[in-house]
RNA sequence: GCGGACGUGGCGAAACCGGUAGACGCAGCAGACUUAAAAUCUGCUUCCUUAAAAGGGAGUGUGGGUUCGAGUCCCGCCGUCCGCACCA
C-alpha cells in the first residue's frame, strides 16, 4: 500500500526532488501539436537574464503555472514555453564594469537561471526555449526588418538622442541621470542622428479599434493604450511667415513652404491666437538663433537635459522671442514667433499656437512673458465675462465665440467646422486626425543587440542584406568600455563587400531596440526549430496565446509593440491573426521595506531589510530601525518595489532552499491577489510553509489506519453530509476562483477552511467508523486535487499517498456534487431600516410572506420595530429580510 | 505636467451582481503538551461603552449625494503607487 511509503514529517526537498524526477522521467510537460485536442497556450513574460531570478519571476512563473497546470487537468493541450530575452543594457553595464563579453555574461546567466526555474517545479516544455542573442532567432528579426523596409513600414529619419559629449556617446535615459552622463557626469545635449523608424502610426486606428474586441484585457490597460494613441481630431493650419522671416529663411537657403503649420483641436480659439511657440530643435529656432547670441544660448540651454518627456512636462516652463513673426491665417495680423522648452518636437509639427485666454498653459506662458490675452470665447453657462488675471477651469471650456470676426456668436464646435472651412479656401488649413502615438525609433547605437542588415556602399548608397547572408551576426567576443560602440572599432565586423557591386563597403553598426526582440517571440514558441521561415503552421495550431502574464510596466509599451508587430507580419502574409493575446494578467509588483541612512553628503546608502532589526513606535506603526552590523539606527523609507538601487531584493534561492519550492509557490500565490501588489513578509512565509506541514500531517494520519472504504452517500450522518458539504462547497470555490477570476488567494483560503472543516470533523469521530473515513478520504482528495495545480510537488506525494497509482498530474479536474451541495434549511438576516437585528432559519425557497412572518416573530426584530408601522419589507430569497418602519 | 490605478483591524487581505464588514493567514495574548525550549494543538483577538456578560454605539482615507440598504454606484478633496516612448 502506497501509505506505508509516507513519512511522517513533511520533508519538501525529498518530495520535490521525486516529482520533478517523475515530471522529467515521462517527458510530462512536452506540448504536441494535436488538431483533434483544443489547445492552450499558456505565456509567462519571458526574463531578461539579469544573473538569478528576483521575486517578480517567481510571481509571474507562478501565476502562469497554476493557469497552465489547472488548463491541463480541465483537458486541454497545453503549451507553456520559456525562453530569454537576452539582449540589451544591463549585460554592456557588466562587461564594463567586469570586463566580460556581453555574450558570456549571459549565457552564464541563462544557465543559472534556467536551474532556478526547474527548482520551481514549472510546467514548462524546455525542447522549444532560446533566447533573443541565438542567431537561429534573431535572423528572423533581421528578415522580417528587410521586408518591413520593403514595404515601407520601416523608414529613415531623424531622432533625438541624449549624448554624452566626454564619452563622445550616446546614452539610454536611464543612464542620464539629473540631466547628466551616469559615468561622466557631463551634461548632457541632445543630438539629431538618422534612425530607423516603423510606422506603427499608419495602424494607429486599427490598434485603437481593436481595443474594443478584447474583452479579455484588463480595463485598465485597455485605457492606457487608448489614451497612449491618443487620437484627437482637430485642425491643422498654417501661419504664413511675415518679411522678416522669409528675409532670414531665404538668406539661410532653408526649408521653405512659407508657412508655420501648427495643429489645434481648438480652431474656435483662433482669433485669440497672441504668439506661437516653436520647439528649440524646430528649424525655425535655429535659423533665428544664428543672428541672436542671447536666443543661441536659450536655446542651446533648452538641448541640454533629458529627452524624457516627464522631465520636459514637468520643467519650469521658459521661453524666449525670435524677433521673427507670423501671419494671423485670417486677420493676416502679425504674431510674434516663440521659442519655448515645453514644446515638443517630437509630437505634431513641433509648433503650437499661443492662447493664453483659453488654454492653461499657454495662460502661464503669456504671463510670464508679458503677452496679451485676448477672450475670444465666453461660456455658455455665463461662467465669466472676460479672462482675468487667475486661470479658472471654465476659461478653457466650450461656449459662444466672442471679438472673432464673421464668426463671433458661433458656439465652439460650430465654430471649429466654419473656420476649418474658412482656411481650407484659403489653402491654409483642414481637418484631420492628430495621434499622440508615434513612430516607433527602433535604431541603437549600442553593440549587444540584433545587427540592422544594412550596408553602407560608397557607390550604391545603403543595401540591404541579401536573405541568403543572413544573419548578419553579432561578434560575441567585445567587451564595451563605455565610450561608444565597440562594433564601430571592429574592423572584423565592419569591413564587408557591397552585394550589389562587390567593392569595400561598411556595415551598419546600430543594432536594433529589444523591444523588437520581445515583440513576436510568443510566435517563435510556436516552432523554434523552423530554419526556413520565421514561423509556420504550427504557429496557426497554437495562436493567438490564451493566457498572458506578466508585470504591469508592459501595459503600453511591450504589448502596443507586439499588437503592431503581429498585425506587421500578417500584412506580410506570414499568420492570419491580429491580436496576439486573447487574454492577459498583469501582475502587480513585489514590494518590501525600504531602510537607508541620508549622509550629510553624497547619495543615500540603503541597507537590505535583512540586514535590519525594524523598530516600531506604541501603536505598532513601523518607524525605523537598527542596522545588526553596526547597532546604529537607520532611517524608515516606506514601502517599495523590490529592486538593486534601494537594496530591498529577496532571493528565492535562498527561500526554496530554506522551506521548498512549494512554500515559495504558495506564500506567493496567497499573499495577495495576482493584480495587486505583494508585500514581503518572513513571517507569512513561514506560516504558507506551516500550512504545507499540516495538510502533511492531516493525510498522514488518515492513511495511516489503511485504505478507505468506499463512499455510501445515502448512510451518512448530518455531520458527515455537512463535511460533505465543504467539500464540494470549497471545490466549487476554487474552480471558479482559479478558472474566472483569478483569485489564487480565495482558493487557497478556501482549502484552508476545508482543512480546518477535516480537523474538526475528526475530533468527533470514533475509531472505525467506516463512513467518516469514507467522507474524509473523499475531502483530503478534493483538497490535494485543488490545490496540486499550486503546490505540484507535495500533491504528487499526497496523491500517491492517498491510494493512487497514477500521477496526480494526470488527473481530471472533479466537478462538483451538486447533491452535496444543497442545503434543507437556510439563515436569513433580518435588517431594521438596513441594520442588522435578528437572524431567522428556514427552508430552503420559502416564500416572502414565509420569510416576513419569520422575521416579525423574531425577538430580537420586536423590539426595534415596537410601536412602529412596518411600511415596507424587502425579501431576498434565502438570504435577508429588511424592515422599514 | 499628462495618463492609469489604489486607499478596509497591529499587518497581508476577504466581502464576486448594492444585501451579515473583517473569511483565510501573519503577529499578539491565554491555555494544553514538555524538566525546559522549539515544534505542535486548543481558544481569544476592529474600536468604544460595561467589572464582566448581555446589550448598545461607532467603523472601510475624507466631505457630500443616490438608495429600503453603500466598502461596493456618482461628485469633490487628500494621500500613495505605476507608466510617459533608449531600463526591461
């Protein structure tokens, strides 16, 4: 009998050794194509192998193995791949600090990382991982390049990027720190280089559209992305240059269409127009800075500083004029021209037009700088009469144009339609969609990432790769220094014949974003193996993925990327689908104390809350602490997301070595709902780990007195149907939670109930009473059932232990009884004008009057309602009954 | 600054469709077992009032509103967190 093979003491590594040995032995997680089984493609976020795996990892991986495990019992063919988004930032900061190639870094990252995720016990077909550095991936990433540049999805441009002028390179924002180099401590200026580009815009309306069609997103993110795109109508008109600025245009042989185009949503706000402002990379600014030392400098002032647009939104709003000017576009008026740090090069035509009346901003702006402010627009409500010297919400409200030429008593969206007509004929403007988003700038100038196949040939110009070079590969031997891209030095990579005329040319040293990398990998799981293309048929077996998981940082980025890129591939004719994730789960962060000491000078020192005994004041409010090392007291920061720079991580490898991978699993999984943030807590962890002991304990004591009888439902006492009962009632519980909702915490909670229900069912049982142990059998299996899916390792034990010769594994998912779960009598509550007063029992379906006749007689209902007129009573059936006197 | 979310006991949380606020767990307290400790088991544990119990009252950041009934819906305010395009 399997019992006698179970030990009494709960021994996690011995157990999760012999199950991983089981799941490994029978190839348990392999995922086949099978057309006659519905599939379930279960997806992680894959990591970035940053050298051990953080808490975040151990929380996603886990959320998405209860889903895939749960999937499986349901009856599903499921696939839950893993792989490694191995390029990017963090290796290059490693080779410069150890003088290690990129490459080596983190393959042995991989490696590590890849035991750590086996020690967890995940449910993952290992055959399909790579990871983004592989060749054999990133060669479809440079084919799919070249075919989007064939059609003009990927294109050339200008971009901003932040250099470093000591380095002489440039640097990702999270290198700019206080708007300097992070090495240098330079300032750092901003600096136009070609990139390439891809014109995610031009699915700009089919991205925001689609929203619409994936219920299975959260709300949430599904705003975020709508408002990311940012679709707004307005209209989009020209200001033709005054004399003075087509004087200085022509001298300087500039750009000339003789106009500033600005685009507004609030055309109605026109004849209010008192400046426009220019961003300080506009050519415009530059062109004027030329002759003006003063501007020269405000605007070379403005080119310092980060590129992020927090910062810029966030800076003291400055300015400065031209001296050039404009034409009003029909008052013909001169407008004086502005350059101004809060306008945004990057967004519509880097110029906006100024008014102040009607427009917060630009209100702030014009007092600053002494412009007029001009009321064009009264509100309808009779809100105000004229603008005053105090922003109010209401000025930049809708109404009835006001001192606006043939257009004055118009309301705002009348007027908007009538002026738009009014510049169209004078070839000066229309209507037309503005979009927040942008072009998707995918050009680095960094070495550990995928190569652009492009050539640089004296005579033929730029030339793509030819299909049959591919890939262009990444050298794994540089090791970056920090002072630009080491592919620029290496002749080896560098030197190349031009495909098209064979003489000496040059090979592209940008390598590409890794979000591109992250932005179809879900595809390539699908068929790793496939050498020919980058993906194939078993791709259509497998997509769209059920199941997404992953942090809620990816919201817009990572996933507007992969919307776009799939709907990129299948206009190239490689998948049919368009929405890549059918549903998601954005998982919150994993949050623990924060300690630190403030030196008079320098940065702050944390210290990691291990290294810490915390103090706390009267009323149990933790307040500060004390460093173990040096007994010195150490400031409270708060809560925060576990991270290197504030020193707050914990390592799961020291918690599964300590108390297992289950423990790990489960305090993981009940801490907190998936979506909400998680806090660390030693305590709660060994509680989760004390939890696993006692349902140990409790099948070790059941199957100790030898094997179950079988279960006679209709000889049961009250007390054993009521066992019964919970049950059923908690497996109902847990299949709702698991499979609609995605509570792991209420399911667990709920086995937890169902095995204090056990605990204390027993207590009353005599010895040999065949149908308690019959109904106990039956609760232990449901609770090992249930949970298995969270904690596999201890399940697979208990499950044998229990009498089975299969893996639990392999088991179906149980229904409920519905039998079991019904209920003779019923506790209504009874409410008085909506409190609770009284409690009344009754059959299941009584009636109201049943109900209301109960609830009068109550004792405890008289004597609220003594001397009272019930006025009305609200039934509930079988559930409360509210009296209003 | 813009966009999004969140706010419930000493702590993590639960309350799913507007119907018993605090399930489940942590910490704490008391007891059992033990020479003792650990472990384990049992019980108590929102606050106020009361010697205690019974009973009553208050209570879900804050101020209003809708409703027979609001943690849940609506409006305002305060606070915290996430994202903002080269971190992944």
């Amino acid at each position: 009998m399997y019992s006698c093979l179970m030990q009494e003491r709960y021994d996690a590594a011995a157990v999760e050794r012999a199950a991983q040995d089981y799941w490994e032995r029978h190839d348990s997680f392999a995922a086949r194509e099978d057309a006659g089984r519905e599939k379930y493609y279960c997806l992680s976020m894959f990591p970035y192998p940053s050298g051990r795996l953080h808490m975040g990892h151990v929380r996603n991986y886990t959320i998405g193995d209860v889903v895939a495990r749960f999937m499986r019992m349901q009856g599903r063919n499921v696939l839950q791949p893993m792989g490694w988004d191995a390029f990017g930032l963090p290796a290059e900061n490693a080779a410069i600090a150890n003088g290690v190639p990129p490459a080596a870094w983190t393959r042995d990252n991989i490696a590590y990382m890849r035991r750590q995720l086996r020690a967890l016990g995940f449910a993952i077909d290992w055959r399909r991982e790579f990871a983004t550095c592989d060749a054999d991936y990133y060669r479809w990433n440079q084919w799919l390049f070249l075919r989007m540049r064939e059609r003009g999805i990927a294109y050339k441009k200008t971009g901003v990027v932040n250099w470093d002028p000591v380095d002489r390179t440039v640097l990702a924002n999270e290198q700019v720190i206080d708007g300097r180099g992070w090495r240098t401590g330079a300032l750092i200026e901003k600096r136009e280089i070609p990139m390439y580009y891809l014109r995610i815009t031009a699915y700009a309306e089919e991205l925001l559209a689609a929203l619409d069609e994936l219920p299975g997103w959260p709300e949430r993110v599904r705003v975020m992305q709508a408002n990311w795109i940012g679709r707004s109508e307005g209209v989009e008109l020209s200001f033709p240059y005054e004399a003075d600025t087509r004087a200085l245009l022509a001298a300087r042989a500039a750009d000339e269409q003789g106009a500033l185009k600005v685009f507004t949503t609030r055309a109605d706000t026109l004849f209010g127009v008192t400046f426009v402002a220019i961003s300080a990379e506009h050519p415009l600014a530059s062109a004027a800075a030329a002759r003006d030392p003063r501007l020269a400098a405000f605007v070379d002032a403005c080119r310092r500083g980060s590129t992020m647009e927090a910062d810029v939104a966030a800076a003291q709003k400055h300015g400065m004029a031209t001296g050039l000017h404009a034409r009003h576009p029909l008052t013909g008026a001169p407008i004086e021209i502005w350059v101004a740090n809060y306008v945004l090069m990057a967004y519509g035509e880097g110029a906006v037009m100024g008014v102040p009346a009607h427009d917060e901003r630009d209100f702030e702006f014009a007092q600053r700088h002494g412009i007029a402010i001009r009321t064009v627009v009264k509100s309808a409500g009779g809100a105000y009469e004229r603008v005053g010297d105090q922003w109010q919400r209401e000025y930049a409200e809708d109404g009835v144009l006001v001192e606006s030429g043939e257009f004055t008593g118009l309301s705002s969206r009348a007027a908007i339609d009538a002026i738009a007509a009014a510049l169209q004929r004078r070839g000066l403007g229309c209507k037309r969609v503005q979009w927040r988003l942008r072009d998707w700038g995918i050009s680095r100038q960094r070495y550990w990432g995928c190569p652009i196949p492009l050539i640089h040939c004296e005579q033929c110009g730029e030339v793509p790769v030819p299909d049959d070079q591919l890939p262009v590969r990444l050298p794994e031997d540089l090791v970056p220094d920090g002072s630009g891209n080491p592919l620029a030095r290496s002749a080896g990579f560098i030197h190349c014949q031009c495909p098209t005329c064979g003489r000496p040319a040059r090979r592209e040293t940008d390598t590409m974003d890794t979000f591109v990398d992250s932005s179809w990998y879900f595809l390539r799981f699908a068929c790793a193996d496939q050498s020919h293309s980058p993906v194939d048929e078993r791709a259509h077996y497998w997509l769209p993925v059920d199941q997404y998981i992953g942090g809620i940082e990816h919201a817009i980025l990572h996933l507007l990327y992969s919307r776009f890129w799939t709907r990129a591939m299948r206009d190239l004719g490689l998948v049919t689908l368009s929405e890549p994730f059918a549903n998601l789960l954005t998982q919150g962060m994993v949050l623990n104390h924060v300690y630190y000491r403030a030196p008079a000078e320098g940065r702050r020192q944390y210290l990691n809350p291990a290294e810490v005994e915390p103090q706390f004041d009267a009323a149990g409010v933790r307040v500060g602490a004390v460093s173990l090392i040096d007994r010195q007291p150490v400031e409270y920061g708060g809560l925060g997301t576990m991270s290197k720079s504030k020193n707050n991580g914990v390592d799961p490898q020291t918690l599964v070595e300590r108390y297992g991978a289950d423990t790990a699993r489960l305090f993981m999984m009940f801490a907190a709902p998936p979506e909400q943030s998680l806090e660390w807590s030693d305590e709660a962890v060994q509680g989760q780990h004390r939890f696993l002991r006692r349902l140990w304990k409790a099948v070790f004591d059941h199957v100790a007195a030898g094997p179950a009888p079988p279960l006679d439902v209709a000889s049961l006492s009250s007390r054993e149907r009521e066992l019964r009962r919970q049950a059923h009632q908690a497996l109902a519980k847990v299949t709702a939670d698991i499979a609609r909702r995605r509570t792991f915490n209420t399911a667990i909670a709920a086995v937890m109930e169902l095995l204090n229900a056990v605990g204390h069912f027993q207590a009353g049982v005599q010895d040999g009473d065949v149908n308690a142990r019959a109904v106990r059998q039956e609760a232990l299996q449901i609770a090992v059932l249930a949970l298995s899916p969270i904690v596999p390792h201890i399940c697979h034990s208990l499950w044998h232990a229990l009498g089975h010769g299969g893996a639990v594994i392999d088991e179906r998912w149980p229904e409920p009884d519905s039998a079991a779960l019904s209920q003779a009598m019923v506790e209504l509550i009874v409410q008085v004008n909506g409190k609770l007063r009284g409690r009344v029992r009754l059959p299941a379906n009584a009636t109201r009057q049943q109900a209301v006749d109960a609830a009068l007689a109550e004792p405890a209902v008289q004597r609220f309602i003594a001397g009272k007129q019930v006025g009305k009573a609200i039934h509930v059936p079988d559930k409360l009954v509210n009296l209003v006197v």
